[in-house]
C-alpha cells in the first residue's frame, strides 16, 4: 500500500472512536479505524445486558469532559446509538472485521493486517481493550459441555438453573438478569463482595434476602464434570452441585502478545510505559483506553484520553 494516513486507530471502542472523531475535529484528513469484530463497541454489545445503564461517572469517578464528545449518563442502547452517530456524521474510515497483528515502528508506522495486508500511518493509537479476551479459570473446561460454559448472556434460555461466577459488577449483574426466569446461584471465592458498586450490591444482597439469588461465597471451584450433559461444579469445601448453565464474568486480560509484537515497553505490572500524553517510549505510538489499568473501565475517562493523545498529535504536526 502507498498510501499513508495521518493516523491509525486499532480498537472500535469508545477510545478508538473518541479518537478518530477527535482527529476529524482537529483537521486530521487521513485517519483509519481498525476493528477486529463486525461491529464498533464489542464489549459493551457482548457483556452488557440489555437496557443495563451506563454512567458518565462511572464508580463515582468525577470526570470533566475535555474533547468533542458529548456523553452523558443513559443505557446499553443509547450509548451504542451515539457511537454509530459519531462514525457516521464524521465519515469516519473504519476497517470492521479486520485484525491487526502488529504495528511495527518504523517511519511511518507499518500496521500489519492477520489476514496479511499492510496500512503505514504516520501516527498510532492503540486501543484494545480486556474483555475481547475475558479471563477463564485455572482449572480444565470440559470439550463436552462447551454449549453449557458461557462468558456472556449469548446463549441462556428460561427456566434453568445456573452458576454465576465472580465477585465483580459484571458477575451481579448477570445474576440479577437471569434471576428473572432461572434459578440462579451466585460464587464468589472471598466471604464478602468486595468490588462491586453499591447499587449492585444493593440489588445482589435484597435479592437473596428474598430467595431470588443464592450465594455461595468464600470457597473456590475446584473443577467441572460433565454429568449427564449438565454441569457438575466441584467446590474446595467438599461439596459438588449440578447446574444446566454456568457463566464466568471474571474480568479480562491484558493483550500482552499483541503489545510485546508492537514492541511496547511494559512496566512491572505488565502496563504499557507511556507519558502525560498517552506516548508509549515509541514515539508516535500511544494507548488509550482499558488497557491503562488506572482508569478501570471509565467510558468518560477513555474519551479524554482520545482528546489528549490527537491535540498532542496535532501539535506536533
């Protein structure tokens, strides 16, 4: 390929959507989004429930909007129209189905394609996130129950019983949506929550109050077997209990290959060295979004970081 955009953005989130509707803003004629899904948001799509809201202030976290995107508190839904607004009304270039393997710094950047294309850009924006590629436990997955083993609210019917596991928001979540029709078991392996918002730990603790959400917390899985075509869990108490479903929320993990192949420098914590403008130690080469781990999901704090990475980019052009 020989032509060669001004920017580069890989993730269709909010990061890499904020980002290149900020370059739109700030005069940037060549920009390029790369998304691996069929579609922009994959993790709000895959892992929120219908409906389920969304807050600006996300864990209470104050945030003060710095650039051109104007979002503010509302659901599943909304939020997902206000990113199809934003690419369309700034006619954004966007690369759906389309994974990035590598971006190799050199000058311009060259961004390589899994299916073997190559795109070069003068600048680069990464923008991943975790739950593209969510956590599984340490302990074997039988092959035989794999249409049983969820990580989303894709595939649950009505009238089951189900294991929901994890300590975190998405796990009360999910909790509380498939209460509605199944009868839901929730573990967690501390003795108390210790993650999640109050709201949702409102709801978790009145609804097994009333009998709607059982707890089972302070003792670990120890595996799964297959009984029957349904899930038998093996806790570390002794105990064994048979499910129809099971669904993991256990958060997601760090796409550390992708970033070592783009030869990132990682500090101690496996998180990409970067400066006050989001610029790894490559320059031109920046990360937003949730693989910065202190921002811990904040759609409004991945926005501003789109608005701090182009307005240093477009102060150096």
């Amino acid at each position: 390929m020989s032509k060669i955009y001004d920017l580069a953005v890989i993730g269709g989130g909010p990061a890499g959507i904020a980002s290149a509707v900020e370059a739109s803003v700030l005069g940037l004629k060549d920009i390029v989004l790369f998304e691996k899904g069929a579609n922009h948001s994959t993790t709000i799509r895959t892992f929120y429930k219908d409906n389920k809201r969304v807050d600006r202030d996300w864990k209470g976290q104050k945030v003060v909007l710095e650039g051109s995107v104007h979002f503010m508190d509302g659901t599943k839904e909304s939020t997902l129209e206000l990113f199809d607004a934003l690419i369309g009304s700034h006619a954004i270039d966007t690369r759906f189905n389309t994974e990035i393997s590598a971006v190799i710094p050199n000058d311009p950047f060259e961004i390589h394609t899994a299916s073997g294309e190559l795109f070069k850009a003068r600048n680069a924006i990464i923008a991943i996130g975790y739950m593209s590629k969510p956590n599984k436990p340490d302990y074997a997955l039988p092959v035989t129950l794999r249409d049983r083993i969820h990580f989303n609210l894709d595939a649950f019917s009505a009238n089951e019983t189900v294991l929901v596991v994890g300590g975190g928001n998405s796990a009360a979540e999910y909790a509380h949506f498939l209460s509605d029709q199944n009868a839901v078991t929730l573990t967690y392996r501390r003795d108390k929550f210790t993650r999640l918002n109050p709201i949702n730990e409102s709801i978790i603790m009145h609804h097994a109050g009333i009998g709607k959400i059982r707890l089972k917390l302070g003792v670990d899985i120890l595996g799964l077997n297959d009984e029957g075509g349904r899930v038998c869990v093996r806790y570390a108490d002794g105990e064994s209990e048979v499910f129809d479903r099971v669904v993991y929320a256990l958060g997601g993990m760090l796409p550390l290959d992708f970033l070592k192949k783009c030869r990132i420098d990682l500090d101690e914590n496996n998180i990409a060295k970067h400066d006050e403008f989001y610029q790894t130690t490559t320059p031109r080469l920046y990360v937003a979004g949730d693989i910065i781990a202190k921002i811990g999901g904040s759609i409004a704090a991945s926005l501003n970081h789109a608005a701090k990475i182009v307005n240093h980019i477009k102060s150096g052009s």
